[in-house]
C-alpha cells in the first residue's frame, strides 16, 4: 500500500482472530525492558459514528491479552491509552473496533463491543492513572499519572485483508487540517481533487487525510491502453451546500460521460441524474473515457470541469498518456481497470428479435398471432378474444383451439364516448407488435366546463405471450370520476385454478375480494386459468418500481398505483362467478382530476403457457447441484453441474468473472467428460469483492437498495448507512449488499452473461430468486443463445415466498413473467409438499401439499410451459414423479430413479400428465390418485401417487372399464418389485404412489 496511504503510520495486512478483535488495529513499538505501565497516543482518523462507545484491546507480542489497559482519552481522530508492557519490550497491537456477530450466521449484526473495565484497580492507582490530573506530582513529591510513563510509539496499521483495510482514503482527515485546508483556499464553494481509479473513494462522506494533505485542483496524469473504456475518478469537498453538481470531460478527441449523471437504463431508455453533496462532505464523481482501439499512441491533454447549480465551474488539468498496449472487451477483463463499469449503459440484446422457442408475431388485421396463442384486439386496443391451441398435456401447440374469454375486456371511466380513432399499428421487429388509438368522453353534470376526458391507449404483444394495455386518462377540466373499472371476463370451464393476489395456488374461487396493502402484501397480480390455457393479469401504473423480493420486500415494498388504488386507496379486485363465466374486475373507486391532470391505468396480462413442456429432455438432464470434482460428477451419473457460490470456481456471490480463470478450467473439464456448466449469477445481492462496489455506491440509491444498514461488520466500516445488508458466505468470508431492483447494474449483468457464456463457456445459469424484471431476463437469454454449440439452460429456484416477510407472494406467480426465457424451476425451500401426510398443515389441518391443484400450479410450472424439481426435504418422490418431478442430487439420492427412467426408456417416450384428462391413457378411478403416462419404446408407464388422507385401493383402467396388468420393478427407496393382474387392486398409502409397467396388451383400444 505504501508510506503515503496514512500520514503518520505505514500501513499493512495482518493476521489474528478478526471475529474476535476486529479488522483493524495499531501495532505500538515498547522499548523499555520493564515498566509498570506505557502509554501511546494512536492516530487512528476513524469514522465510525461513537468511537467513545468502542472497547480497546491490546495484545502483547505473543498475543495474550493485556488486561492492564486504560483508556485515557478517545476521540474521532486520535485515542490516547495506558497499558502494562506485560512482555516487557517488543510490539503490541491495539484493536480499536472489535466486534462480534450475533443473530443467523448468513444474516449476522455486527455488535461492536462495549468499553469494559479490565484493569486491576491497584494497578491504576499505583500507575496515577484513576486521578482527575493525569500528570503531575503527587502529594509524596514521587512522579504520577499519564505524563511520568514511558512512551510506545505507533508506527503501524494494520487490517486484517486488503479488502478490510481503510488504505488509502479511509483515514479522516483532523479538523485541524480540514480547518487549514479551507483556509488555504477560501472562496471557494468546492474543492476538487483528481485520485487514481486504484483509490476509489467509499460512501461514507468523510474528507480523506490524503485529500487533506494534497492540492486541490491539481493536475491529473493517467495513463490508459488502446480500447480501453478509462475510468476517472474526480473527488468534490462541498465547502456549502451544492445542487445539480456535474462533470463533464473536455478537449481529449474520445467519448467521454459522467456516470453519476447520465446513462441509459435496463430498458435501454436515456436519463439523467440529480447530484446534490452536503456542505462539508465528499462525493466522487465517475467519467468514462472510451479510447478507440485504433488510437495514436501519444499524450493527450484535456480538462475535467465540475460545477453545481448556480456557481461557477472548476476545472482539473488532465494529461493522459494511451499507450501501445491494445485490451480486448474494453479491458473488461483486467478487473483493476475498472472498465466493466462502461457495461452500466449497454444496450446488449436489446432490441425486438426473437429467440428460441419464440417465433415472429404476425398481424392479420386486428388478429395478432404468437407462438401457440393469439390476440384479437377491440377498436379501443382491448383485446377482445384470447386464444389458445396448447395440447391439454401442454407438450404441443398442435391442439384445437380454446377461446378464454367469454367476452372483450372493457375499461369503463364512467363516461359515454363521443369519438376514437382507428387503431395504429407498427412493428418495431418480428418481437413485438405495438398499437395505440385515442377516444374523447364527454362530461356529466359534475364535471366543470369543458373539462371532457380524453384516453389514449397504448398496447403491445410481445413473442413470449406479454401483452401490455396502457389507457392515460387525462382530464380537460377539473372532473370527478365515481369509478375507473376494468373487467376481464374469462369462461368458466378455462379458470378453474388461480393464483396471487393472495390466493394460493388451485382451485379457483367463485368468488373472492382484494384490495391494495402494498405496506405488507408483495401482491399486484391474479393468474387464473387451466395448464393448457391461463393468463396473469397485473395491475400498475406510471410510477411502478420493482420491489425488492424475498425477505427484503419491506425494505422497498410495491408503490401502490395510485390510478387502480384511486384517491381513498380503496380500490382493489373482485372475482366473481356466474352463468359460465368469472368476471375479474378492478375498481378504483372516486377519482379526482384537475384540469391537464392524466393517470395512467396500466393493464398487464401473459398469455400462459409460453411454451411447450419438454418431458424427456426433463428426465433426461440430471443436475447435480454441487461443487465437485466433475469425474465425480460422471461417476455419479449427472450431466448437468449448478455451481454454487461459495465454492472454489464461483467463490463469490453473483460476480462470477471474480474467478475466471479458475471457472474456465473447471468448465473445459466438465466439457470434456460431456457435462454441461451453470453458475450462480443473479443481481439480487453484490459480494463486496466486486472492485466496482464503491463507484456504484457513489451513484446513490440507484443500484444499491436504500435501508437501514447495519448488518456485516463490514458493510458498516466501508459504506456507513444507507443500504440494505445482504447474504454473508463465513466459509469464503464473502459479504453482500442488496441491490435495488432495478437499475443500470442489470446492463451490465446482461455483458457479464455474455463474457461468462464467450469467455469462459457456461452452459447456462441457475437463477436464485431473481430480482430483475422480463427484459433483463430475455436480454440474458439471447445473450446467452447467441454463443455456444448448444442451447443454454436456465432453472430458477425460490424459496417459497408465500410469508409475512416476503410479502405474501406466490413464487410461481410472482416470477411468471420470467419463465418465458427459464428451462425448470426448483420450488423449493419451505413449500409444503406433503400436506397432512407429514403434519404439513397447521392448527391440525391439511397443509398445502395436500392439494394437486397446489402442486400443479404452485410448484410444478407445468402452467406455464416448463417443468420442475423438488427440495424441501427432498420433496415427495410419488408425488413429484406424478408431475414428471424427481428431487435434485446430491442432496437427495435420485440416482435409483435414474436407473429406473433408462430401463423403461422414459426419456424417449411421450409423457401426458394427469392433468390432460381423457388423454392419459391410464386411470385409477380416483380424483386423489392421479395418473401420468409415459407411452414410446418402453411400452406404456404410469406414475400414480395418492392425495388421500388415508390407505386406498385403485383399480386401474386404460379407458372404458378395461382392467390393465402392471408390473413395478425393483427401485431403491421408491418401491418394492411386485406384478398386478388385470383389475387386482393396487394398494396405495397416504402421500406414496407407484411407477408401474402396464401390460401393452391390455392398453390395445
């Protein structure tokens, strides 16, 4: 680190118990042999908020602790103790911020510990340290108190790792050098100083030593490669408050922008930035300078120019020298350039192209037609008739088409319309296909002169099955509206199971009422429908933000639409059943207008399933999710490695590149023993290893999530406050910070997809409870599809959300705009798979497992065109294998079902579920024994599996009363090997099933 990173200690790593005393301490020289007592006067420049409130401990040499330890004086910028050179002379540390973590060891709080008294009071009283004076004669005329001992010098500091240290812009600077620092150039409203991309200057706000010591304004020499996308760090004092501050990069002939002020978001649209920084702290401002490849070699002179609203601008002297040296990416591999973060504004695979299974929507008329299903718009831009031709199995979009609606959708504002204009189409790609139109509405009695309404509505259809209506109502006088109210009339026979909105999932209710409670329900959708034929209707408007998911949800909970909510917030849902037909409507209740004054009723609706499920490639992909020698993997019978965080390949959370070189060797051998790689990447929390954290806390609340802080002890030395802890890894030391959900992070986490997919040749990604939205997530998967010899792959795991912690959410429901571009989910920890069989329910009752309708629409994914894998407990594997479902190895030994899925050749075999009705093949004469079916070159299988709260009987039968024969072979804690004649009863116990060999004979019609 050097002799300049503290002004008056060298600075360094060490190595002690850090969970016991702490990351940081002072290392003092002792020269005298014997002592009572010494003292040091350490200047440790800290800015933690009450460092009178923090113990000191000193070790001696050998590292016992000294209890003879006072603390005489302690303040921010130095702290003044006494302690007995126990060892006699040699070099004694001082712990300044020891701590310990209590509470879940992947959720600790840092507790720093509390000043205690260790000292033996005669100790103190021979060594004059417990009298008011602290030097002085005493009464007998001998030498007491502070000033009589001999003096330790501190000479070091020490952190306990590089990224613990405070080196070099975490020691403050004393107010003594603040006040002279000022002084020296008063006038000035701000100071600038230009520091090196190798120092970046943390959150806390704190006016470095360094900086203290240094002269502002002076001239900044860099030196960069050809390619390189530069990053240029210029640090501001606030001497008064300041408001809209800016940076702009002048007179070098390359593209330069200022980070903290403009970008280009997730969804590709340009913005900017506010800065504002207090009178008296620090803020770092970010410029990128993008140097061609093909740039001359030479010295380049510009300027960095900073002003704030209102004063006149400052300006740095730049000289940079590009070089010979030509990087590749940007330079986004040599992670110390800090070049990844020109990923922040990428537009990377955005753009309207499809992607596979997709295909090109095609407009005929006013009839929009996707992969399986099709829209009929209204003249208003409703649609008017949804349509689907997904097989009842959901393996094939060849099936006849079912119409789920029993009538158009309408918006009613509770107006008579007086005209509208055709509808306009365009399309942007063969992706997506976009529409508008515009209707006047008179007015009534209670309206003000000329204050008529006008609404236009906005839609699109995307290739997935994402159909968006925007309808802005926008007043031309001051009006009353009773009621804004949507309905969605969808046929009775199509919606027989729903989900969110606080029901769980299953059978759908007659009836059913909602209304908005965004302060504690994560809960803005309702899916309702069949596997083969659903739609997820979500209500929002203009001021949306994604929430933050899982646990943190109350940290940023939903915005309630304030249009769908109306003025009183007593908007909400109703269902209701009658004549064949649930109608969902959403009502405002009274809306109030002033003249110009718009709202904006934003209709969100997913045409499910999106795809077609894959049942053999489901059996034939075996996971294997966890670390391990891949010839282990082989052995074990697997060809699909998920990689873990915290493991030696992707050891920290969610920045895989950290460790490319060692993923890309453990990739290329899992290649050639034919198994396929994926990686822990998400963006819902970022390891404080990533080298790019402190610039993107320097962007405010824009990619960290705004909190309480607290947490790890050290998010709280190195970002202060503010942000919401993250998930800690002990066994790697790795320490996260949750990200808000969304922000240009998610651009940037699209490219490093696309490196990791490039670069270092994953197969795919597993997904852990995601916290970006639909476009990331199709932007992920072409990047993705867009590299590698094979198709990649993409399971997402959820724990189940359905808790007051996260909101009452259903995980199915609450990222099935996501499962478009997945390949399985894994639901997951807490789901209750077992229901009564286990004691799943609570208060005595059945638990949710008890239910098929749960499993099916909740847990399998089957609804929405992927399949899934059991966890909580290994899942149920009768159960589970009803659904096509197997728990993921090694945590649970799936290997015997393996075997048994080869032997009756069930990866190649046509598989109908339980769920198709007359279509299985085989039937067991009981709603709560369902039946799936594998028929291909195996003969005909059947997975049963029992929901009946106690032993039963089934008899089974291949469609008309005919009795079939079955055998069940031989498999490891699943079954014993036992035959069936024709029409003998096959007994089944609560929550167990079979997997039978049916007598092809008696399958013959």
């Amino acid at each position: 680190m050097g002799e300049k990173d503290h002004p008056e200690l060298e600075c360094g790593i060490g190595s002690w118990d850090h969970d016991v005393y702490g990351n940081h301490r002072i290392l003092v020289r002792v020269d005298v042999t014997r002592a009572p007592a010494v003292h040091a006067e350490l200047p440790w420049r800290r800015r933690d908020p009450e460092p009178t409130e923090v113990d000191v401990v000193v070790l001696a040499p050998s590292g016992r602790r000294v209890r003879n330890t006072v603390r005489v004086d302690v303040t921010a910028e130095r702290g003044l103790i006494a302690f007995e050179p126990v060892e006699g002379a040699g070099d004694y540390a001082v712990h300044y911020l020891p701590y310990a973590h209590t509470g879940r060891p992947y959720y600790p709080q840092a507790a720093y510990r509390r000043p205690a008294p260790t000292a033996d009071p005669a100790w103190v009283h021979r060594c004059g340290l417990d009298r008011p004076a602290l030097s002085g004669e005493s009464p007998t005329g001998e030498p007491a108190g502070l000033a009589a001992l001999p003096r330790a010098e501190a000479f070091r500091y020490e952190a306990a790792s590089a990224a613990d240290s405070f080196a070099p812009l975490g020691f403050t600077a004393t107010q003594e050098e603040r006040g002279a620092l000022l002084a020296a150039h008063e006038g000035e409203p701000f100071l600038l100083f230009a520091e090196d991309r190798a120092h970046p200057l943390d959150p806390t706000g704190h006016l470095p030593a360094r900086w203290a010591r240094a002269r502002p304004f002076a001239a900044f020499t860099a030196r960069a490669a050809r390619g390189e996308c530069y990053a240029l760090q210029t640090g501001v004092l606030a001497v008064h408050d300041l408001t809209g501050v800016r940076a702009e990069v002048r007179e070098l002939p390359f593209p330069a922008r200022c980070l903290n002020t403009e970008g280009t978001d997730a969804r590709g649209r340009s913005f900017t930035s506010r800065v504002d920084v207090a009178a008296g702290r620090t803020q770092a401002l970010w410029c990128l300078v993008d140097i061609p490849a093909d740039a001359p070699p030479g010295v380049y002179e510009g300027r960095i120019a900073v002003r704030a609203e209102g004063l006149p601008e400052r300006v740095l002297p730049l000289r940079l020298t590009v070089g010979e040296e030509r990087v590749e990416d940007r330079g986004a591999g040599d992670l110390h350039r800090l070049a990844r973060l020109g990923w922040l504004d990428s537009a990377l695979a955005q753009d309207d192209e499809t992607v596979a299974p997709f295909t090109p929507v095609k407009a005929d008329g006013l009839r929009l037609g996707i992969l399986g299903r099709s829209v009929e718009l209204g003249d208003d831009g409703l649609p008017r008739g949804l349509t689907s031709t997904f097989t009842p199995a959901v393996t094939s979009t060849e099936g006849p088409a079912r119409e789920l609606l029993a009538g158009p959708v309408t918006l009613d504002v509770g107006r008579s319309q007086e005209s509208r204009t055709p509808l306009a189409f365009d399309q942007p790609g063969p992706g997506r296909v976009r529409w508008s139109t515009e209707a006047t509405y008179a007015t009534d009695a209670t309206d003000a002169a000329g204050s008529g309404l006008r609404v236009r509505t906005e839609g699109e259809l995307e290739a997935d099955g994402f159909l968006v209506v925007r309808a802005t109502v926008t007043a031309g006088g001051d009006t009353e509206l009773d009621d804004v109210r949507l309905d969605v009339p969808v046929r009775e026979e199509i919606a027989r199971y729903a989900m969110g909105l606080g029901i769980k999932g299953g059978a759908c209710p007659a009836a059913y009422d909602w209304t908005w409670d965004t302060a504690t329900r994560n809960q803005d959708a309702l899916w309702l429908g069949d596997p083969a034929a659903g739609l997820q209707l979500s209500l929002r408007d203009e001021h949306y933000a994604r929430p933050l998911n899982t646990n943190y949800y109350r940290e940023k909970p939903l915005v309630t639409p304030r249009s769908w909510a109306g003025d009183t917030g007593l908007g909400g849902v109703r269902l209701r059943t009658a004549d064949g037909v649930r109608t969902v409507t959403a009502h405002s209740g009274p809306v109030r207008l002033a003249a110009g004054e718009s709202r904006c009723f934003e209709l969100r609706l997913l045409l499910t399933p999106f795809k077609p499920i894959e049942p053999g490639r489901q059996l034939a992909e075996r996971y294997f999710h966890a670390y391990a020698d891949p010839r282990e993997v082989a052995d074990y019978g697997a060809n699909v490695i998920n990689l873990h965080h915290a493991t030696p390949p992707n050891p920290y959370i969610n920045d895989p590149l950290l460790a490319a070189d060692a993923l890309r060797a453990y990739t290329d051998a899992a290649h050639r023993l034919g198994i396929r790689v994926k990686v822990y990447d998400t963006v819902r929390e970022l390891t404080r290893r990533t080298p790019e954290l402190p610039v993107l806390a320097a962007l405010g609340d824009e990619v960290l999530a705004p909190g309480p802080g607290g947490g790890h002890a050290w998010l709280r030395e190195h970002l202060g406050e503010g942000y919401v802890p993250g998930w800690v890894a002990p066994d790697v030391e790795d320490v996260a910070v949750v990200t808000s959900g969304d922000s240009r992070w998610h651009n940037a986490y699209v490219c490093g997809i696309d490196r990791l997919r490039r670069r270092v040749g994953i197969d795919g990604l597993y997904l852990d409870d995601v916290a970006f939205d639909r476009t990331t997530m199709k932007r992920v998967r072409k990047a993705l599809a867009r590299h590698g010899s094979s198709a990649p792959l993409i399971d997402l795991h959820s724990c189940n959300q359905f808790r007051v912690a996260d909101g009452f959410a259903s995980s199915a429901n609450l990222y099935a705009e996501l499962l478009p571009y997945t390949d399985r989910v894994w639901l997951g920890e807490l789901f209750d798979y077992d229901g009564d069989v286990r004691g799943g329910g609570t208060g005595g009752g059945p638990g949710d497992g008890a239910d098929p309708a749960y499993w099916l629409i909740e847990i399998s994914g089957v609804a929405f065109g992927v399949m899934g894998e059991m966890l909580q407990g290994g899942g149920n594997p009768w159960r589970g294998l009803v659904f096509g479902m197997t728990a993921r190895a090694p945590m649970t030994d799936v290997r015997p079902l393996w075997r048994a899925f080869d032997q009756l050749r069930l990866p190649d075999a046509e598989f109908t579920g339980w769920w198709a009705g007359d279509e299985v093949p085989v039937r067991t004469g009981r709603a709560d024994v369902p039946a799936s079916a594998w028929r291909g070159p195996g003969g005909t299988v059947t997975a049963l599996a029992s929901w009946a709260p106690g032993p039963v009987e089934v008899v089974l039968d291949a469609g008309g009363g005919r009795p079939v024969a079955a055998y069940a072979p031989a498999i490891e804690g699943f079954q014993a090997e036992r035959s069936f004649a024709a029409g003998e009863p096959v007994p089944v116990a609560p929550g167990r099933g079979w997997l039978l060999a049916l007598q092809e004979a008696d399958m013959a019609p």
